[in-house]
C-alpha cells in the first residue's frame, strides 16, 4: 500500500514559519507605511502627505512621523499598530490613515486573529457570490494583485536555516509502519509493512517541506514524491475557491467567465500536478492529513483523493495546545463533511484518535 501525506499550513506553522494569514496582512501592511518614510516631508507638520500602493492608501503628516518610524523600527503587527493609533488619538495633531482599495481587503482586515488560509478562501467565495456583474472586473484586478503580494511575501521568508535536526521531529509520521486493526486487543498497532511509495501532496506554495526532505532517512529505500497541487512560489500559485459542487457555483457559471477566474478548477490543467495525482490514486493507499483543516475550499479535490476506492484508510494528526486541548475533532468534522451522505463509508475508513500523533512544534 501507498501512503498520500496531505500537507497544510499546519506544518509551516509547526516548523516556526510565520506563514498564518495574519502574518501576510502584517507584512504588506507594513511595507505600504515604508513607503511614506521615503517621501520628503513637508515643511508644516499638520500638512497631510500620503502614499498608495496596489492594494492600500497610506497617509500621515510630519507631527506623526515618529508613531510611523516606531511601526518599523519595533515591527508593530496590525492590532498594535491599531492599538497605539488610538492612544495617540487624543492629540489634535496626530494623523495617520490606513485604508483599503477595495471592499474585500477592508473585509479581509476585520478577520485579521480569527481566520485560516481556508477561511479567506471561503469568504472569497461568499464575497463573489454577491457581487454585482459591474464589480467582478475591478474585484478580480484588486484579488490579484492580493495573490502577487502573497508570492512577494512568502519569498521574503527565510528557510535557510532549516535542516536535517527539524525533520527529524517528523520522521516517525511520515514514514512510520502502516497501522492495523488488532481485532483480538481492540487497538490500532504498528504493522511490519512500510508503504511502497509516500506521496506528498503540498497544499501549501512554500519550499519548506521540499528544503526538509532532501534529509530523508536512509531507512526509507521507496520512493518519495512532492506534488505541489497548488504551485509554487517560484511559478504561478493557485489562490481561489475549489468547490465546483456547491449550488452558489452553478449561479456563477451562467454569469460568465469573470466569474471563475479564480476557482482553482479552472487553473489545475494549466500544469500536469492534477493528473499526476489521478494516476497516482490508481493503486491502493492510505491517507495522512497533516497540518490540513479539510474545509470546504478544496472539497472537490479532497473527495477525489478520500472517496476513491482505493483509499483504504485516513489517519488524523492534530496540533496539541499546552492546555491539552487540540483540533482534531475539527478535521474530523471537515472530512465527514467531504463525505457528504456517505458516512458509513467514511466511517469504515477512518482511524482512530491515537496519542501519539499530535504534530511536534519545533
């Protein structure tokens, strides 16, 4: 039997990444008020200048210039920024402005602590649904450049540093023995049977896990596949909406091709990533989802890989908060959803909770 190890931004997040999508806003937010300590400050200090880039409208006057300078020089992420904004408030001749382009980022910026990856691309979903046909050409230009910046963002990360001491936290997950029912004992145990094949699927646009595993065990003689389902940073990435069945989708199909520029169906054919998953799943496997949430954003391609016949059996790993508590029940929530009214199905699949497979946070 194979082993597919479906790979989320968990995993970045659990190698110290700072690729949360709260990390993203900080970073372009940041360097849009770079901008206005490049401009030449006027000689009155209520006098307001202001700077824009693609995706906001920066301004400040030469009193402010230090709360500026302080945002830099102290790295203040978006709630600090807004924090220390509304101290300096009281003073009449403070002044400083952030706003968004376009109602979706402004939308973007109110779910700054609370959203994932998955959940931006959901509300992108809802946010197209609702648009009106005179919209969709200016909010497909604005979510572009969005995707830009999100590739200008995640080059600027430094991976450099990491090495064989990291995946070495990880080893016994992704090649680890098949598990097996014991039946008699009524527990899931190692098997003596190692996968023939481990197929990464990436879901993440990142170098880290390609940088880790050139590390690869010796032990581990079979073969190793990376598919960067989603692309890299190096290419084009494919940022967007991927669930073609839900009904909102049929609406949009007969408003015209505006409409899809960014379901992630209509970009998967542009590489050969998609077909080498099909072929793959043509043999037996088993499914590890790490760091994934499962949501609905990738519906259709999670239920060709976990409603093949061929998937024998999906394991779970789960991020452990300090207090114990940890998302497991979540993911499983969001796979029983892929599975629509085939829950007995899902149900044979699955394999339970087991102690040992909460994601190690370097």
């Amino acid at each position: 039997m194979n082993r597919i190890i479906l790979i989320g931004n968990g995993f970045d997040r659990a190698i110290q990444m700072p690729t949360r999508y709260s990390d993203f806003l900080d970073w372009v937010i940041r360097k849009s008020i770079k901008l206005l300590l490049k401009k030449d400050l006027p000689q009155n200090n209520r006098e307001v200048f202001h700077i824009e880039t693609s995706l906001f409208q920066v301004s400040t006057n030469k009193a402010s210039i230090n709360f500026v300078q302080k945002v830099i020089d102290e790295d203040l992420n978006f709630k600090e920024i807004n924090e220390e904004r509304v101290k300096l408030s009281t003073q009449t001749i403070f002044h400083f402005n952030l706003r968004a382009k376009h109602s979706f980022l402004e939308l973007l910026l109110t779910f700054y602590t609370t959203n994932r990856w998955v959940d931006i691309e959901d509300l992108y979903f809802k946010f197209l649904s609702n648009i009106k046909a005179d919209g969709i050409i200016e909010f497909n230009k604005h979510f572009n450049y969005l995707k830009e910046e999100l590739k200008l963002f995640l080059r600027s990360i430094d991976y450099e540093h990491l090495d064989s001491n990291i995946l070495n936290k990880y080893r016994r997950h992704f090649f680890g023995s098949i598990l097996e029912y014991n039946n008699k004992m009524k527990y899931w145990e190692d098997s003596v049977e190692n996968p023939e094949w481990y197929y990464f699927v990436n879901f993440n646009y990142t170098p880290f896990l390609s940088r880790l595993l050139e590390y690869s065990p010796d032990t581990v003689e079979n073969e190793i596949t990376i598919n960067p389902i989603h692309g890299e940073i190096s290419r084009d990435i494919i940022f967007g909406y991927g669930n073609e069945t839900a009904e909102e989708y049929l609406k949009l199909e007969t408003l015209g091709d505006e409409f899809l520029e960014n379901i992630k169906s209509t970009h998967y054919f542009s590489g050969t990533y998609y077909k080498d998953l099909e072929v793959f799943i043509n043999e037996p496997y088993e499914v590890y989802v790490y760091g994934l949430s499962c949501g609905p954003s990738d519906d259709v391609l999670l239920k060709t890989i976990l409603q093949k016949t061929n998937c024998k059996q999906i394991r779970i790993f789960y991020r452990k908060k300090e207090d114990g508590a940890n998302n497991y029940r979540n993911t499983l929530m969001n796979i029983s959803r892929v599975f629509g009214k085939e829950k007995e199905e899902m149900r044979s699949k699955m394999i339970s909770m087991q102690e040992t497979d909460f994601i190690p946070q370097t």
